[in-house]
C-alpha cells in the first residue's frame, strides 16, 4: 500500500497529539502525517511525544479551523495539495446551564466544532473528489447521538457535524470519498479536565437556585464517576482510529467504547423518544444507588478488559 498523507488537526494535546503521533509511528510506514494546530507555541508536548518520527513521518504545520486563509495556506503548502486521509479533530467544550452561557460563547463553540469542520471538508474534498479517492475521519461524540444534562451546546454542535457527515457521505461516496465519524465516549484529557476545572468555578448567578443545585451537586460529580468508570485515554481513541483508517471498508459511525453502546441504543429502541428522557431523568435524579451500582460494575468491567491480553497474530 502506498504512503498517504494524513492531515490532523487539533494536535496541541489530548486525542489529536495521540493520533498523529499513533500514525506516524505506524510499524507499516504507511503515512505522512500533517499535524496541525492554531498555536505552534503549544508543539512542545507533540514534538517530545513524536520522538524521531518528527521530521521524518511526521510534520508540524500552524492552521487555525477558524480561519479559510489559514486553512488554505496549509494545505496548498503540502505537495500537490495530497490531503489522502482528513483526520477533522479540532474542537472545544462547554458544559453548564443554558442561562449561564452567552450567545457569543455559543456561537464561537461552533466555529470551530462545526464551521470549523466545513470549513476543512470544504477545502478538501474538491481534491479528493477530482483523484476519485479519499477518506474523511471527523472525531464527533456520543454527544452527537444522544444529548446529555448540561451539555446543550456542546452536543448541539456534535448533533450538526453528524448530520452534515450523514448528508454529504452519499455525494462522497459517488466519488470514492469515504466518510467516517468515531464516537468516543468519555476521554480522559486536558481538554476535559479544563471544562471541569472551570464548572466548578462557574459564576451561576443567571440561573436559579435549584438548577445551580442540581449542577454543582448532582451533574458534577456524577460525571466525575461516569469518567472514572468508562474513560479512555486519547491513546485507545488513537488506536480505533487508526483501525478506522486501515480498514478495507470503513464504517460510517464506529464507537470506541462498548461499554457506552447500551446508553445510545436506548435512543434507536423507541421512535417516540420518550425511552431515554425517562431514563435519563430516572437515574439522575430518582435512582442514584442504581446509578452508583451500575458505575461500580462498569468500572470493574472496564478493568478487566483492559487487563484481557490481546489474541496473538497467527505466525
């Protein structure tokens, strides 16, 4: 198979860092890989984590996905403008209640979330299109399925980049261009513990007392245990991705997290919707020892399939 260039970006830390850096160590040699981020100033961590692949399969470049210039400065700067593999992963957060988040907020959260996609599939894909091939990879959520307490805007934005994916993958696909969204569930990275660093000191004045409440003593540190029982690191992400990547016929959706799967299902098993809202609302606010026990076993289950050897590759 021929060396592909891999365009990622978001790469300053966390899952981005963890894939480039996961790509350009593959043991096939199988790609080049473009990392990018708005802020070269924040390389350190990618170019320690990089090694000697830095300058060899891997290459630091600035883009900032808010910007069409600065998207199309990096990629006529590769040669022939070969973007093979998009991997679209820049993205940022927000959690907390609605009355206490600005609309300005709200609108440069989906800058980068999602006009921030478009705008990197927009420069793309007329290259991919015209070679007949190509494969677009856009780290979404299980946000992007089934909306969570507190996070309105953010699952908002993932809602918007799945359905933009889900439109444009049937015009990709007449072209050869494949599409794919991985759907992690919690990771555990900077970029989390940031957003829950600043909830804990969030001003809460613009809402009321009972909702604060419910926030600060219920949300927060449920999702503390939610993190600690089903968490991955960007580094498991980085390996599904690269299985998404490698795969003859890669999949449209592909989760990372097993143990997530049945909290989504529940959305597709009653067309009424009504399934999980009432479990939703029934384990957070009536059924906190059931919630408890299940994070308990889950956590357990979580361990041990991480300490299940892997099978041996037939000799």
């Amino acid at each position: 198979m021929a060396c592909r260039n891999v365009l990622v970006t978001g790469c300053s830390s966390g899952i981005g860092l963890a894939v480039a850096v996961r790509l350009a160590k593959d043991e096939l040699k199988r790609f080049r890989v473009v990392a990018t981020m708005r802020d070269l100033d924040r390389r350190g961590g990618l170019e320690q984590a990089a090694g000697n692949a830095l300058n060899n399969t891997l290459e630091i470049k600035e883009m900032d996905v808010r910007s069409e210039e600065s998207i199309r400065e990096c990629v006529s700067s590769i040669p022939q403008r070969q973007v093979d593999v998009l991997v679209n992963n820049a993205g940022v957060g927000m959690i907390g209640p609605l009355e206490c988040q600005s609309i300005g907020s709200m609108q440069s959260l989906f800058d980068t979330n999602f006009f921030g996609l478009a705008r990197v599939v927009k420069e793309v894909l007329p290259d991919m299109k015209r070679r007949q091939s190509g494969h677009i990879v856009v780290m979404s959520s299980v946000m992007g399925i089934q909306g969570l307490l507190f996070n309105d805007v953010y699952s908002a934005s993932k809602f918007a980049v799945e359905g933009f994916c889900e439109s444009l993958a049937v015009q990709a696909m007449k072209f050869n261009v494949k599409m794919s969204l991985i759907e992690p569930g919690p990771v555990i990275t900077e970029f989390e513990n940031k957003i829950y660093e600043d909830a804990a000191n969030m001003d809460l004045s613009d809402t009321d007392e009972e909702t604060a409440k419910i926030f600060k003593q219920i949300y927060l540190p449920y999702s503390k245990a939610i993190f600690t029982a089903l968490g991955q690191t960007p580094q498991d992400i980085a390996e599904h991705t690269l299985k998404v990547i490698t795969s003859d016929s890669p999949p449209f959706r592909h989760q990372t997290n097993k143990l997530y799967t049945p909290l989504t299902a529940l959305k597709q098993a009653d067309p009424s919707g009504r399934l999980p809202l009432d479990a939703f609302y029934k384990i957070t606010f009536q059924h906190n020892r059931v919630l408890n026990a299940s994070l308990a076993l889950l956590r357990l289950l979580h361990r041990r399939s991480r300490k299940e050897p892997k099978p041996e590759k037939p000799a």
